[in-house]
C-alpha cells in the first residue's frame, strides 16, 4: 500500500490490511467480470446467416452468481468486525480529551483550561490547528455549528462525519511524531476546499509544556471591584438601639 500516505496510528495498520483484503476481492471480481463480458461479446457477435434467439435464461447460473457474491460480503463483514468494534465500538479510558468544532470553513479544536472542565471561560481555543501527543489515547469530541462535515486525518486513518446537533466521540493514538494533513471530506459549500488544518503530533514534554502554555495565556475573567457597576458589596449591620 505505498501510494497510501504514512500510517502513523496504531490501528492504521488494521484499516490498511482490511483496504487491501476488500480490494483484492473487488478487483478479481472486477477482472473476472470484464473478461467474461469481452468473452460473451465475442462469442454471441453478429455473423451471417446467423438468427438471434430468445433465451429464458438459466436458474442454476443465476443463483451461483447471486450466492457467491453473498458469500464474500458475508466473509468481509466478518473479517472487518473485530477491527470496528476496536476503532468504532468504544473509546480507550484516557485523560486528553479535545472538543472539535466544524464550521464553514474552519475547525475549532478547543482543550480544557486550568479549571480541567469544558466550556468555561478559560478553556484554550485555536482554530485550523491541533496537537496531540505521541503514545497516548486522545478523545476527540466531534461537532458542527452548521452543515455536516467530516473531519478527515488521512495519516491516521480516521474520518468521521460531524453532525449538526449532535457530539460524536471517537479517538486516535498517534505513534510518530510531525505535521500531518487536516481535511474536511464532506462537501459543505463553496469554501469546502479551504477547510483545511494542520495536526502536529508532539513529545509528551512538548505537548506538557506547549497546553500550560496555552493555559496560561488565558486571560481568566475579570473579578468585578469595588463601586464598579455589578460589584457586590458586603450589606453593613445597623448599630444597636
């Protein structure tokens, strides 16, 4: 599979084996189809003084080519399970979490802020953007503001559609370290084309260092002072009679 790009997941190997099992199956069915048709083609051509007839058909034929194809979807089907069930049945226990946002035309990656919860005012938001680190499980919390898009890692062998309305959870765990394609492979308007971002799979130490950087970047909000409008002021007890 070298015109694949690099797999750098650890269940990419298993999507690219299942690839090359479908397309070895597919193509010989695909040959052996085209050469029976130029076959046929070739046999029943016109000649002269040759009439045409009208055949029913042939009901042993019609059920081996009816039957054998059930049988290697059936086979596939069963040689694909155990690799779904691993890639789409569940997600690894793991601390990383990442929210990811599509929106025409950018992704939204957004990571916990020091409070170490979701949608507060200091989580760290980037856009087009997005870094993991290498050997470990990281969840990706998949949603669209707007149309369906589908967050294609093509390196990783991960893509997933993202539903208006709904948070899809899946998960990858790089094995290598550097830059790596972001896609979205849904068509969602004009700008689908620019819909484009960069992963940068990092060091456990980078990666530390690089998220309490950002961290800390986050202005936290501003405490409200004294005789400001809003401010809160402590309620003084009247002295006694």
């Amino acid at each position: 599979m070298h015109w694949f790009p690099e797999g750098v997941s650890t269940y990419s190997g298993t999507v690219d084996g299942l690839f090359k099992l479908i397309l070895i199956v597919t193509g010989v069915a695909f040959v052996l189809t085209e050469v029976l048709l130029f076959v046929f083609a070739w046999i029943y051509r016109r000649r002269e003084g040759r009439r045409a007839t009208y055949t029913h058909g042939n009901n042993t034929l019609e059920l081996i080519w009816t039957i054998v194809p059930a049988v290697f979807l059936v086979f596939l089907a069963f040689a694909s399970a155990r690799g779904w069930k691993a890639i789409k049945g569940s997600v690894p226990m793991t601390d990383e979490v990442v929210t990811v946002t599509g929106a025409q035309f950018s992704w939204e990656f957004r990571y916990r802020g020091a409070d170490g919860a979701f949608d507060t005012p200091d989580d760290v938001v980037i856009n087009d953007e997005l870094r993991l680190p290498v050997g470990k499980p990281v969840k990706i919390r998949l949603r669209s503001k707007d149309v369906i898009h589908s967050l294609f890692l093509p390196n990783f062998r991960l893509k997933q559609d993202a539903v208006p309305g709904v948070t899809i959870e899946v998960w990858v765990e790089p094995t290598k370290t550097g830059t790596y394609e972001i896609a979205c492979a849904e068509l969602c308007g004009f700008g689908h084309t620019t819909m484009r971002g960069t992963l940068f799979v990092l060091s456990a130490e980078e990666y530390g260092a690089w998220l309490a950087e950002a961290q800390a970047a986050v202005a936290p909000p501003a405490e409200p002072t004294a005789g400001a409008p809003g401010a809160t002021e402590t309620p003084q007890q009247a002295p006694p009679a």
